[in-house]
C-alpha cells in the first residue's frame, strides 16, 4: 500500500482537534466538508505512549543526584560486588519496589 503525501501536513493541537487553514476552499471552508475541523481520538497505548514520552522529555539528562550517590559507592568498593543484587535492585526499580531504607 502506498500512501501519498498531498503536502497538507496539518498541524494539530492537544486537543486532536486539526487546524484547517492550509486545506481551506476560496470560501473559508474545505471542499467536500460540511465541518471546519477534523478531529481524532488517540488510543490507549497511544496516550500511555505520549504520557512516558512526555515524563521523559521533563526528566533532566544528567541526574546529579544518582551521579554522585554511584561516585561514592565505587570509592567505597561496593559498586558492582554482587552482580544478583544489583539484578534484583533493577527489576525491582522497574516494578517499583522501595529499596531498604527508603520510604515507599
């Protein structure tokens, strides 16, 4: 299938609502269209989709905090001694278990 680009690119807003302007008729209203806007609905994985990418995007790239917390377990040699603990502190991390001592 072959989809053809008819150079419209509309841009659209949060609201999935489709701003019409580039594809107005002389009359202020698009051919063959008894409305002036388009509008769409986002799936679910779509708006899971752009909620983490949006979380991601507010996150800084560098997170001094976890920087420097590793800096000063390897200058205590305890980084990297226990190849399963540290498997487990990350599965645990992704399911969202508090580590120990933390409150959760």
């Amino acid at each position: 299938m072959r989809i053809k680009n008819d150079g419209l690119n509309l841009p659209t807003d949060r609201t999935g609502e489709v701003d019409g302007t580039k594809a107005q008729g002389p009359s202020g209203v698009r051919p063959g269209s008894p409305s002036k806007t388009d509008q769409f609905e986002l799936s679910a994985e779509a708006q899971v989709l752009r909620a983490a990418l949006e979380q991601a995007a507010a996150q800084p790239e560098i997170r001094q905090d976890l920087v420097k917390r590793m800096q000063a377990l390897n200058e205590r040699g305890e980084l990297g001694k226990d190849a399963g603990k540290l498997a487990d502190a990350i599965i645990d991390n992704w399911l969202g278990v508090p580590r120990e001592g933390e409150d959760g």
